[in-house]
C-alpha cells in the first residue's frame, strides 16, 4: 500500500471484513479512514464503538455515482467490500445483485480512476468462477469491470487496479458456522443442506490478509487468490458438536438452497495455466491482448494447459481434528464455547 498520508477508503465499511480490516489499519496508521455503506445505524453502532476522530463516516449507496464520488475525493486507497453477497437473496432478486455488484463497483472503479487513487482492491468470490448464480454471476462481471478498465488505463496509469477472490469467510455474518452455534445454544436441530457438500474455510484474518498482499504487490489487472484448505459440512457440523460437548445433537438434513454447488471453485484449469505461483497466493495476471487475435492463431501458444481447476473437492481437506483446531483460532468460537460453558 501507498506509504502517503492520504486517507483510505472502505466500501461496506460495516461489514464483517470493513470492520477487521478498518481495526487493523487503526493499529498501524494514523492515516484518515473512510467508511462508505447505506446503514445508518451500523453506522452509529461501530461509531459508538470506536469513538475515533481518524474514521470518517459517509452515508450513501455505491449504486449512487455521486455518494460514491464524494468518498472517493482526495483518497489515496480503496478497498471495495460493497456487495450483495447472499446467495438465496440474490437468486430471488438478480436485478439487485446486478445493481449493487455490476453497476455498483462499476461506479468505484471508474471514480477511482477520475480522482487518481492510487490503489483499488475489489473483493471477489469463489462462486464467480463457473457460476451458476445470481450472485455469482454479478462477481464475475465485477472482475471483468475491473479488468477491462485495467486493460483501458494501461499499467502506466495512477491508479492500480486489482482483485482478490476467496472462499467461504469463517463467521462473517450469514455464514453456517454462527447459525449451527445458535442453533446448538437453542435447542434446535443443526439444518444442513447436503452433508458431502465442500466449501473452502478461511479466517478473516486471512481474508484481511489476502487483500493487504494486493496492496503491496498487485500489479495492472492483477487477480490474487489464496491457497485455502476445504472440508465438508458434516465434518464441520461434527467439528461443532464436539466442540460444544454435544456429540449426538440432532442433524436434519433440509436439502439444496437455491443454485447451491456442491463444490466451490477458486480458480480455473484455464487461469492457473498462466498463473504465477507466489507461494500462499497464485497471481492471475491480466490478460493485455487486444481484439486483433490473427497474430496469436497463427504464430501459437507455448502455454502449458493445468488439467483441473483449484476447487474445494481437491483442495487441501481438513479432517474433524483439522476443522476444530481452525475454529479454536477464531475469537467468536472461544467467546461462544466460554458462554457456553460458564
């Protein structure tokens, strides 16, 4: 990241991710920081809560290219978490999903650009790779929004323009893990889609991670994706129970949620075939060609085609013991499993 004093941006600055990585940059910045989002009163609540004159709070919508716009000016960074990211919610409502995540981000990334920010970060899903939702789909366009203005500005250009692309974030809210710890807590069956179904696990904190790695590293275009570990529900449902001293607490098993997969993807055969191996990440780098395409047909390619995708199926699979040594990492477990055992 830009070592300028300028201030930074946070689109959903609310968020689960908004508010961590808002924290973290607290700790080592006395930078101004910026929280665009629509909720007044998370808002007021994370106000309330910090009680610090660093965080600027501006009210407004990213679909609104001059709420948008007016947080943007004078920035020196943004990272762009503003997204509808419910997959039930979108599949019924597309046009929202299309609102927000197309044309939203379509209005960050060209504001971005007119006020010369240094650096951009949208945060991507493993569902836009091959998708088959709403939600999924109104990602893969954001990527392509992102690359295609890339592509327009040209690795000379102010402003850098990059992605991140993770899984399934531990305990952001919506997510499985504090609905089956409620669900525990209260008595009710744990309900479970499909039991062999995979998704990838990642901590926040690695999520938070993954984008300060952009920051520091992206390059015009680039698209960054972490090397994320999966495990099935059931072995994250057993994982739960055992956790909780609840070993045979009852499962019912409700079926498939709307245009659900039974394995997630984080980056295609395609993708990693020119991808470049950073260790923890892969970089996917930007593809600069233009439409004149005669000149690659006829002179070739020396690519060597990767014959499978990186998804939650043949990740690295965490067993029981692997899921719960993972969940004792996070915060919000040890505070539950404290309550719980009080």
């Amino acid at each position: 990241m830009s070592d300028d004093s300028s201030p930074i941006l946070i689109t959903g600055g609310t968020g689960s991710f908004g508010k961590t990585i808002l924290r973290e940059l607290l700790a080592v910045s006395d930078r101004e920081i910026r929280v665009l989002s629509r909720d007044e009163e998370k808002q007021d609540a994370l106000r309330n809560d910090l009680r610090d004159p660093r965080v600027r709070f501006f009210i407004g919508d990213i679909r609104d290219r001059g709420s948008v716009d007016r947080a943007v000016k004078g920035v020196g960074a943004i990272f762009h978490a503003a997204a509808l990211k419910q997959v039930p919610s979108c599949e019924f409502f597309p046009l929202e999903a299309v609102r927000t995540n197309v044309l939203g981000s379509e209005n960050v990334i060209r504001s971005a650009v007119e006020h010369r920010v240094g650096s951009l970060v949208c945060l991507s899903t493993d569902k836009a790779v091959h998708p088959i939702n709403a939600m999924g789909i109104s990602k893969a366009m954001m990527e392509k929004l992102a690359h295609a203005a890339a592509r327009e500005v040209g690795p000379e250009a102010k402003t850098t323009i990059s992605c991140v692309r993770y899984g399934n974030v531990m305990y952001s809210r919506g997510s499985v893990i504090p609905l089956f710890i409620k669900q525990i807590k209260e008595g009710r069956p744990i309900t479970v889609t499909e039991p062999e179904m995979t998704r990838f696990l990642m901590p926040l904190r690695d999520s938070v991670a993954l984008v300060r790695f952009a920051f520091a590293h992206a390059r015009q275009g680039d698209l960054f994706v972490r090397k994320a570990p999966a495990a099935t529900i059931a072995d994250l449902v057993t994982a739960l129970k055992e956790l909780f001293d609840a070993p045979d607490y009852p499962v019912e098993v409700i079926g498939w949620r709307h245009a659900e997969k039974l394995a997630e993807t984080l980056a295609s055969a395609q993708e990693l075939s020119t991808a470049e191996d950073l260790g923890d990440y892969w970089r996917i780098q930007l593809d600069g060609r233009d439409l004149n395409y005669s000149a690659y047909f006829s002179e070739g390619d020396d690519i060597s085609p990767v014959q499978e995708d990186f998804h939650s199926h043949n990740a690295e699979r965490l067993d029981v013991a692997g899921v719960k040594e993972l969940l004792l990492t996070l915060g919000e477990v040890q505070a539950e499993l404290a309550s719980w055992h009080a």
